[in-house]
C-alpha cells in the first residue's frame, strides 16, 4: 500500500473522471478505518492518530452529535433506514477531513459511500466472528431472550466482509493484538510507506 495521499475528493465523488477531477479540491483522511463491530475502529482511530499528529473523527459519534440522542437510540426509536440517512452526509463531510477517521460499521452498505472511499486510504480493520463476539459481550453467558444475537452477528459479518473487501486499500488483521499493537503497526507502515496486507 502507498503512505497516505494527498490531494481530496469531495461529496459525491465516485470512480471514474468525476472523483479524478475532485481528488484535488481538499484535504482527505490520512486513513479511513473500516471493519465490523468490535474491530476496534475508535479505539486504533485514536491511538493512530496520536501517532500521526492529526485528529480523529468517528462519523458515528458525529451522527449521535447531529441527532442529539446515541446511535443505539436511533435505531431503536426511529429504525436503521433514519440512521443511514443522518449517515450519509456526515460521511461525506468526514471525507474531507484531514485526520483519522473511523466510520460505522454498516456505512459500506450505502453504495455511494464505497464510491466516495475509491481510491481514499482505507484500512480494514480484519477481525474475526470469535473476536467480535468477545469484544461486543456476545460471547457471555445471557438470560435466553428472544432471536439470535450471535447469528445475527454472523449474518452481519457474512454480509459485509465482500464490501469492506472490495474499498480496502490495507487489511490489518487484529484477531488476538491489542488496540496500541494495531496502532502502531499501521503508524510505522504509513510513514514507512507501505503498511502492508
């Protein structure tokens, strides 16, 4: 992988000569972190960006931020369909900040979105069913209650990892590394130039 771009896209760039002629309008994301729930995306966000000196954006903070309430909340109260609509252009307003930034983990659903991450410096952060289930508590003994979380999960991960496959320019496996241990390795590699598959 090349050392973070410079140059910008703009909202609704895709690929093609229309993201060629807006990839120099601004700033861009010195990396983008995508990848399931659990995979750590604020946590390595944060420590990444520590190391790198810039600053950190989390667009599902931003989200909760525009509609005044948490994101569990939003998908609870008014469904998933009102969230990816408040979604959407705080992504693309992400996409030109020049830091870290961490995007929710369902945010490569959105068509539009996986045009506007061509060619941006996207990292995959790569983390197992196994992994995701011990860090988001789906691994802990429960009262029965009803359907199925862990499928669901896995039906999540199944679903989405072609699409997190197919925008990433890096994948970073964490399965088993602490969030500094990611961190650090992607930081090393970017200013090496190359962090690696």
């Amino acid at each position: 992988m090349s050392g973070p771009a410079a140059g910008g896209a703009g909202p609704g760039a895709a690929g093609g000569p229309a993201a060629d002629a807006a990839a120099a309008a601004g700033p861009r994301p010195v990396a983008i972190l995508i990848g399931p729930p659990g995979a750590g995306k604020s946590t390595v966000g944060q420590l990444l960006a520590a190391r790198l000196n810039v600053g950190f954006l989390d667009t599902d903070d931003e989200v909760a931020a525009v509609a005044r309430k948490p994101v569990g909340d939003i998908f609870v109260e008014d469904g998933e369909p009102a969230f990816r609509a408040l979604e959407r252009p705080v992504v693309e307003r992400a996409l030109r900040y020049h830091g870290v930034v961490a995007l929710g983990s369902g945010a490569v659903l959105d068509p539009g979105i996986r045009d506007l991450l061509a060619g941006q410096q996207v990292v995959y952060l790569k983390t197992g069913f196994t992994d995701v289930a011990k860090r988001t508590g789906l691994n802990r003994p429960r009262i029965p209650v009803p359907g199925n979380p862990r499928g669901r999960m896995r039906a999540l991960l199944e679903e989405r990892l072609p699409l997190y496959e197919s925008v990433a320019r890096v994948t970073v496996g964490t399965d088993d590394l602490a969030p500094e241990e990611v961190a650090s390795q992607l930081a090393a590699g970017m200013t090496a130039g190359e962090p690696g598959r």
